[in-house]
C-alpha cells in the first residue's frame, strides 16, 4: 500500500500536503551531464546567488561590511561587491538567528530550572510571585503543619538572591525616587500585621517605595516568613523596597529572643540559620531619602563581630532622651542615649531636617514616662531648630506574647494586661520629603502562634 494512503487509513487527515509514492530518478549519462553543465552560462549562478543574498540583505542588515557598499563598473565588478555585502548579511543573519535560538534556549532553560525550584509559585523577581507566596504563607501560618510551606530547597534560593542583592548596596542607600515613601518600623515576626501593612501602603512600584527600618524578626511567631516575604518583594523592585538592619538582625538576639529556635523548629536545618545571618550581615544601615534624612558614615564596619561592640551597634542600640547630652544605654546594655542637643548638631551639621527611626516600642517607653508613648505607632521625639527626629514602630498590639513578669505591664498596674497599641508608618511625599504624615493602623486578627524563646 502506497505510504500516502496508508497514513490517509490509520492517521489524522491534518495534512498540509499529501505525499505522493516515490519514483525513480531517471539516470544521466556522463556525456548528458557535461552537456547541461556547458550549456549553463557563468551569469545564471552569479545571478541565482545574488537575489538569494540580496533578499537577506533586505531581512537583516550585515552588522560589519568593510566597504563602502558602492557599485563600481567592470568586469563582474559590480556583481562581486553586491555578493560580498550579500555573503556577510547572510552571515549576520544567520549568527543573529543562532544568538537569539541561544537566548530562548537560556531562557527556556531558566524558566525550567524556576519551574523546577518553584512549581506554582511562579518565576521569583515577579510581582505575581510575591502575591502568590504572600496568601501561601498565609494559609500554611492558619493551619500550620510539621512540613512548611516552603521546602528548604525554596528558602536557601531566596536567602541567597536576596544576599546578593544587599551585598551590592553601600551601608548608607541613597534614593531619589519619583512618587512618594512609605517608611515603615519595627515588625517582628507578626506576619498578618505586616500583610495588611502592605495593603494599607499599596505594593512597592517605581513611584512607591517602602523602607523597612529594620527588626523584621524576633518575639513573634513568624519572623521568616516577614523576611522571605520582603525579600520576595526586594528581588522583584531592588530600587523601591529598601530594608535596612535593626539590632535583632544579629545572632546574638536571634538566639535570645525566639529566632533562632523559630528556624529550627520550622525547618529543622541548623545551616539554614547561618544562611539568614548571612542576609542579616549584608543588610545597610542607614537611607537617605531626597536628601532628608541620614544615619551615619558610610564606612562603618555593618558586619557585627559582636552585637554591643563597634559603631554599628552604637547606632543600632542607641535611643533618643528627653534631657541635653549624651550617655550610656544602661537600660539597653549597648549603645548610648542623646538628646535633642545631639539631634540638632546631627542635623546642621549633614544638612537634613528628618531623622525617621525604628527600634522602640511602646513597652520601651513605659520605662521611659519622660518621653512621649508609641501607643500610637509613632512619636515625634525632638524638634530642634534644624529638624525633627521621630520614631516609628509598625508592630500593633506588640508583643504578640505578654507574661506579667515582663516590663510590658506597667507597675502601677501589676496583673492588668496594657491596652492594645497601633502600629504606624510615615508617608513622605514631594514636594517636601522631610514633612511626615504618619498613619496608625490596629492589629489584624491572626492565629495563635507558637512562642519562640531562648536557645541555649
């Protein structure tokens, strides 16, 4: 049976054309060969090879031609420059044609390799990726298992994209973005707050920018998914989410406060926990915003040897007061404590008017009834001559788990839980970038937790 019908029986009819039997060639003799080949004058080929070229000339320009590209009289002259020209397009066409099959291929095999790490979740570097953890992680913090929502695989990929990303950033960013900031404080480890945080900002786009000032981790319940999150969304706009350090970004905390021991018991690999130090390590400490606000020198040594010593820890643990001058942290155990005095000096001397800070809550400041309260997740600590400084804690309702011996209780009331605090963030917007509108937000409803404490 001729192979044409045969596929016409047993296969689909989606042909384009049908394939007819083969025939035998008839077979030339030599005599008839050099006959053709004589009666075939040297014109037709030249011919036949330069509308072939001239048609890729046309498609794809030569990128490189060592003439002039004029036609000059002669003998085949003229033939043989339009066929020089003709052969290089044709090179170029087909080596761009090859560069771009490579591209694919590379681009095939980068969205195989993400498909193969992230399956559903999508390609990281993408706003639908950030979305798409976000509810993952949510769902899985509502009915938690002893397996997490991310495999091992998923978290040690992040951790290191978002390192690299950091490592690439001076101590101190600066950043002129268009569009308005969103500066956000403290969130630790209270990932539901800092979901809804993120849609009362709207999501980080290039006239959007969020800055994180820190202390993502520690006394709650879900301080790696805070951080994987934001770093999802620090790998998708690395200009418009900018996260800095804050004292708990340090080992020595990590293991005192709860999340060391979170790290472990979600994903019972010791490694891993080096592997967020080493992001915590990359993290800058400082932003200047439309050359409003700055913290320090951009020589400063970020890598802690040791959470109390060096002048990393100096900013990092350091607090406002309500006197002049300047002394030791000794409620804190590192760092110090200035006034407004210091404040102003600061600010005439950098040329800002804004400090924006993080790091104290509103249980700080009961041990502080000289300085204003954070119940409101924000307060405006010195206004000086030069500027202000203000604080700013973004934790509602914190600490996510209160005990009657901690300082969380006020003294005059032992046994008489506080009342649930706000959190807040400050928005800053042109045409004056160093006039904060702050925004108070309450706690969103979450699950219960687990709490996290000392590893020993």
């Amino acid at each position: 049976m001729p192979r044409a019908k045969w596929r016409r029986k047993h296969q689909s009819t989606d042909f384009v054309a049908e394939e007819k039997p083969d025939k035998p060639k008839p077979k030339r003799s030599k005599k008839a060969k050099k006959s053709a080949a004589a009666s075939t004058p040297p014109s037709a080929a030249t011919a036949t090879t330069t509308t072939t070229t001239s048609t890729s000339t046309t498609a794809t320009p030569p990128t490189d031609t060592n003439h002039d590209g004029d036609v000059h009289g002669g003998d085949g002259g003229d033939t043989m420059a339009v066929a020089t020209t003709s052969a290089s397009a044709s090179t170029s066409a087909a080596s761009s044609s090859t560069a771009a099959a490579a591209a694919d291929d590379v681009e095939l095999d980068r969205a195989a390799q993400e498909a193969g790490i992230w399956g559903p979740l999508g390609i990281v570097g993408t706003p639908e990726f950030c979305r798409t953890l976000a509810l993952k992680l949510l769902d899985w913090t509502r009915v938690p298992s002893k397996v997490h929502a991310l495999s091992l695989k998923q978290v040690t990929e992040l951790l290191k994209r978002g390192k690299q990303l950091l490592a690439s950033q001076s101590n101190v960013v600066y950043s002129s973005n268009e569009g308005r900031y969103c500066v956000i404080g403290d969130v630790h480890g209270q990932y539901h707050d800092l979901v809804g945080l993120l849609g009362l900002t709207g999501e980080p786009s290039p006239t959007n920018t969020l800055v994180f000032a820190g202390d993502y981790v520690d006394r709650g319940s879900w301080g790696s998914e805070c951080l994987l999150l934001l770093l999802s969304w620090k790998i998708a706009f690395p200009n418009n989410v900018i996260l800095l350090r804050g004292n708990h970004e340090t080992e020595a905390c990590c293991k005192s406060y709860g999340f060391a021991m979170e790290i472990q018991d979600k994903f019972h690999a010791a490694q891993l926990l080096q592997s967020f130090y080493k992001v915590f390590e990359n993290l800058p400490l400082g932003c200047i915003i439309h050359n409003t606000t700055m913290n320090f020198s951009d020589t400063i040594n970020r890598k802690l040897p040791d959470h109390t010593d060096g002048t990393a820890a100096e900013v990092l643990w350091s607090d406002p007061m309500e006197t002049p001058g300047m002394e030791k942290n000794f409620m804190r155990g590192a760092g110090c404590r200035f006034g407004p005095d210091i404040t102003d000096k600061f600010l005439e001397l950098n040329r800002l008017k804004l400090i924006l800070r993080g790091h104290e809550g509103p249980d700080a400041r009961l041990c502080r009834p000289a300085m204003p309260s954070v119940d409101t997740g924000y307060s405006v600590d010195h206004v000086t001559a030069h500027g202000k400084l203000a604080t700013v804690f973004s934790a509602p309702d914190y600490p996510q788990f209160k005990d009657e011996e901690d300082m969380y209780y006020s003294p005059k009331k032992k046994g008489v839980p506080p009342p649930k605090t706000k959190g807040a963030f400050a928005v800053l917007e042109t045409p004056d970038y160093s006039v904060p509108r702050f925004v108070s937000f309450v706690v969103n409803a979450r699950p219960h937790g687990k709490k996290y404490g000392e590893m020993t």
